[in-house]
C-alpha cells in the first residue's frame, strides 16, 4: 500500500488582497480552506453606516490539503504564496497549523462575537500566560494561553497561530476556564 502525503493546514498569502479569490477557486477545486475574517463599520456614500464581513488580514488564507497538492495549487494559483517563519538554525520553513490549533482558530474566530481581538505575533507575549482549557458556552474545548492583552480590561483566551495572527475570545466567566497542567512538571 503506498504512503499517503498527510493533509495538512498551510497558512499562505494571496497577494494584492485576492484571499477571497483564492478562497473562491479553492472552493471550486474542493480543497478546504479558511479565511478569518470580523465586521467593521463603515461609511457609504451617502454617508450611512454600514456594517461589512472582511477578512482581518487583507491577503492571508489557510489551505487544508497534501503537500503535492498545495504546490500544484500554487502552480495553478501564481499569486497564491507560502507563508515562512525563521527556524532557530537561522533558516526558513513553510508555516504549517496543526489541527487541534487550527480548530480553536477556527472556533474563536466564528465566535464573530463582539470583543474578539486580533494581533500580530510579535504585540503578544504568550510566556507570561498559562495554557488553559474552557469548559462551556460558545468556547467549549477551545484550548489557549490565558492572558491579560492590550485593548481589554480582563485577562482572555489567546490562540496564537505560529509567526502569523493571534486571536483573544471575549471576556469569560473564570468558572469556564481550567488550568492544562504540563505533565513535565506534575510529579
């Protein structure tokens, strides 16, 4: 039987903003793919407010699919590129999400409820926080780092996605949130 490419989260680029037109063809072709996105109020030509679903990063998509598959994509997409983060041996290595990561990602980031934050990796410090796990309402399972975060009062769930977005859930009750012990340091 012949080894099968595991499927796997990319986090790339669509340049000059055609995530939604990337996400279109992906769509098209059958491959999973994501793009975060959050509403913000504008003001139309007439000078009403209007509230608009737009994607939080203007060019970034995660593609779900094999290896082979994603280069042939970027083949057929050209303005569909991969995003990079630095190794500590000073190279470069395509961003990869693992699944459970990319869930909660997901999970946060429908949540569209109002008080969502989105940062870029280098604004948070996630070393300062604790890994947590909630139990119930609109964030049950979502596993993070609870911490206190510019822009809110309260301390909040963060997932981060490797060198590319971070997202905070709204405030939540204290008695939803549990503490993931690290198994290297329980005894």
């Amino acid at each position: 039987m012949p080894d099968t490419e595991p499927i796997l989260w990319y986090a790339m680029r669509a340049t000059y903003g055609r995530n939604q037109e990337a996400k279109k063809k992906l769509d098209e072709a059958g491959v999973e793919s994501f793009i975060p996105m959050h509403h913000v109020v504008t003001i139309d030509r007439r000078g009403r407010k209007v509230k608009k679903l737009v994607p939080v990063v203007r060019d970034l998509v995660f593609v779900r699919t094999d290896r082979s598959s994603m280069l042939l994509l970027k083949e057929q997409l050209d303005y569909l590129r991969n995003i990079y983060i630095p190794t500590e041996d000073g190279k470069k290595q395509i961003v990869v999400v693992p699944d459970n990561q990319m869930e909660n990602f997901i999970k946060v980031t429908f949540a569209a409820a109002d008080g969502i934050l989105f940062f870029s990796p280098d604004e948070i410090n996630l070393t300062k926080g604790t890994r947590v796990r909630i139990h119930g309402g609109q964030f049950n399972g979502l596993e993070g780092t609870f911490i206190k975060v510019k822009g809110a009062r309260d301390k909040r769930v963060v997932v981060d996605i490797a060198g590319v977005i971070v997202v905070a859930t709204c405030t939540l009750k204290c008695d939803l949130v549990e503490v993931i012990k690290d198994p290297e340091t329980t005894e």
